[in-house]
C-alpha cells in the first residue's frame, strides 16, 4: 500500500463517519420535535400531518445511510480490491485491446454499480414511497424507465465518452484542456436538448390550458422581463403525487414547466408566487453562475486528473497495474467525491443565499403572503419535515429549513 491506498483510506473513513453521525444526528432531531408542530405552522398544519413528514423524513434518512455504506464497499471493491482491473481483463478478453475495450471496461464498472444500487431504488420507490403515500410507480413503469434510460445512456453516453477517451490517449500535453471544452460543449448542448428531445420521452408535456392562470402568468413575466417558449404542464402525478414546477433549457429554448399535481396543490395567486421565485433566480443569474461554477470546476478536476494520469503509484495504489485511459477515468471519478465531500456545505451555503435572493425577488413581484402560503402547502403535501437538525441541514440542504425560510419571506413582506 502507498500513499494512494492509505489517502482513499482515510478519506473513506472520514467521510463514511461524518454521513453517518450527521444522518444519525438529523433523526434524534427530527424524533425529538415529533410531538409538537412548530409555532409558525400550527394554523396550516397538523400535527398527524407534522408526524407524518417526520417519519418519512427518518425512512428516507435511513434508506440514505444503507446506500452510504453499500457506495463505501463498492468503491473499496472497485478500487483496492481491484474490481476495476478485473473489468479491464475481461473487456480486454471479449473485445480486443482497443477503444472497444476501454468503453467495455467502463461499461461493465458502471452495470456492477447499477446493479448493487437497484435494490435500494427498488425499496424506496415500491416501499418507502407507498408507505406515505407519494408513488404511484408500477413495475411496469418502473422498467420502462429504467430501460429508457440505460438506452439514452448508451445512445448518448456513449460517443462523449469516446471522445474523452481519446482526447486522453491522443490530445497531447493539453488533453485535459480539449477534453474541458469539449465536456462544456456537450453540458450545453444537453441542456438545449433536454426540453424537447430527452424529457419528452418520460413524461408528456401539454401547454397550459388554464387560459386565466396562463393570463396571469403572462402579465409576470412581462413585468420581470422575462420571455419563454411557453408554460407547460407535465404528467408527474403517473409517477407521484409530489409536487413541483421547474424552468429547462438555454436561450430562446427555455420552458417553464408545472408538475400537473403542484397545480392540483395550489391556487392561483400561489402558483404565480412560486414561478416569481423562479424568475428570481434567472433576475440574480442563479442559474449562469452555477453552470459557470461546475466548469471552473471541472477545468481543475481534469486538471489534476492530468497530474495523476501517468503516475504508476496512482494505479498501483488504487488496486490497478493497468495504465489506461479507462483506468485512470474510472479511479479518478470514483475516488474525487471522497475527497471532495467536505466541500460540500459551501455548495450548500451558496444554494441557501441563492433561495433567500430569489424569494426576495418574488415577494417584490408577487404577493409575499401567496408564496409563504403556497410554500407552507408545499411542505405540507410533500412531507418535508419542519425541524430538520440545523447541522445536518446546513451540510446537505439547499434550501433553508422550512421556519428559516418562512420567517425571512414575512420579514419582506411590505
């Protein structure tokens, strides 16, 4: 073992601890408060309602900590216990020492991942999910999706990734630089896709026909000054009865999007709030600056991925004697979220100030009291617990706990 293996084995360890007392300290919390719904909620919600919200808060929680330390043991497998080699021989064996057998190698890793990751997908959503209530998957469903999407995967995975594996083996000292652009160039043209070519092969998108809701809609954006390429309603109640609304695309290929079961939810004058919100964070370029964000970011990771690419310790360490493109991708890719995972509440923080700047937004465009009610609706149908651990949450969240939130919204009202 070198310093590869003992840094892996350190990171693991650290950050397997730090989930798990974070996620064991978050369902203390939320047991400790199940008995009393908070002060700011007791008018809107009940307290069978705040019970319920807990309990599947802690399912949920739980779920998370099994797939925790099942992803540890995979990537101890995968890496140290030299699962990624064994991927590479057998792709070798079956398809020759080329770019079929580097793209095989990466296939076979990402199928033994899927398959050790399915059980718990398949509990979540036939049993957590039911339990409360919110899925309305059928197995039939369920394999169509999951069909559909290891085909796009294939279908669209595929050629990118081929590109970056020969980028590797072919572009020179600056590979990393020509894989960059050419990653942000396949980021954008996903995003400009997605709207109409991807999303439509999961759900059905129908123009709003609600003509005064549509009306109303349309007198906000032309107060924000914000143009789309229409307001569409999506079927998500064929999978569950979770509400939501989201923007997608770039440019003139922007939609906005309602969730058919958050216009059941709401009313009117709350559903106009929520979508403020929404323009709030195209108004502050929430939305630019996070794209922005992840390729500055990724510009670094490829390249330190260049530092380590033609380091015989890096594999060796990381259970591999094999110095292949496919290798160095995979061990790099599986190992960088161990050691980047304590980064992760600056994401968070930087999320949070997001939400409390585009709520600011909408109370200024919309009726403040509308969007706390719709919000509080929201938490309520959705089952979002109200008393998250502050600790956990300010790790994990990316949106304020729920009083936080409601609190600052009240404050701005005028």
């Amino acid at each position: 073992m070198n310093a590869f293996t003992w840094s892996l084995l350190l990171a693991l360890l650290l950050s397997s601890w730090l989930r798990w007392w974070l996620a064991s300290r978050h369902i203390s919390h939320i047991r400790r408060h199940r008995g009393a719904v908070p002060a700011a909620f007791t008018a809107s919600i009940t307290l069978e309602q705040h019970q319920k919200a807990a309990d599947y808060t802690c399912a949920r929680v739980r779920v998370g900590m099994v797939g925790s330390l099942l992803d540890g043991l995979l990537l101890l497998t995968l890496t140290v216990g030299g699962g990624i080699e064994l991927a590479s021989r057998l792709a070798t064996n079956l398809l020759g020492d080329g770019m079929l057998a580097q793209l095989g190698t990466i296939g076979l890793c990402t199928l033994v991942m899927g398959m050790v990751g399915l059980p718990l997908s398949l509990y979540s959503t036939f049993v957590i999910e039911r339990r409360f209530g919110f899925s309305k998957v059928d197995a039939r469903l369920f394999i169509s999706d999951l069909l559909k999407g290891l085909l796009l995967s294939l279908l669209v995975g595929t050629p990118i990734l081929a590109a970056v594996l020969w980028l590797i083996q072919h572009g020179g000292d600056y590979f990393w630089l020509w894989t960059w652009l050419t990653w942000c160039s396949f980021s954008l043209l996903m995003v400009w896709a997605y709207p109409t070519l991807i999303a439509p092969r999961f759900n059905r998108f129908t123009p709003l026909a609600d003509s005064e809701l549509l009306a109303r809609i349309t007198q906000l954006l032309a107060r924000c000054g914000f143009a789309s390429n229409g307001v569409f309603v999506m079927d998500g109640s064929r999978r569950s009865s979770h509400g939501n609304a989201y923007f997608t695309g770039l440019g003139k290929s922007k939609r906005i999007v309602f969730f058919d079961t958050l216009l059941e939810q709401l009313e009117p004058e709350e559903i106009e709030a929520v979508l403020a919100h929404e323009l709030g964070h195209f108004h502050h370029g929430h939305i630019r600056s996070r794209i922005l964000l992840t390729f500055a970011s990724s510009l670094l990771f490829l390249w330190l991925f260049a530092q380590l690419l033609y380091q015989p310790a890096f594999y060796l360490g990381l259970g591999s004697s094999e110095m292949t493109a496919a290798t160095a991708l995979l061990l790099f890719l599986l190992c960088m979220p161990v050691f980047t995972f304590l980064l992760h509440p600056l994401s968070s923080m930087l999320s949070r100030r997001h939400e409390y700047q585009a709520d600011e937004f909408a109370a200024r465009h919309s009726n403040a009291d509308a969007l706390v009610s719709a919000l509080t609706k929201l938490y309520r149908d959705n089952a979002s617990t109200l008393t998250p651990d502050p600790l956990h949450s300010a790790f994990y969240d990316s949106h304020p706990p729920a009083s936080l939130r409601i609190a600052h919204l009240q404050g701005t009202n005028p």
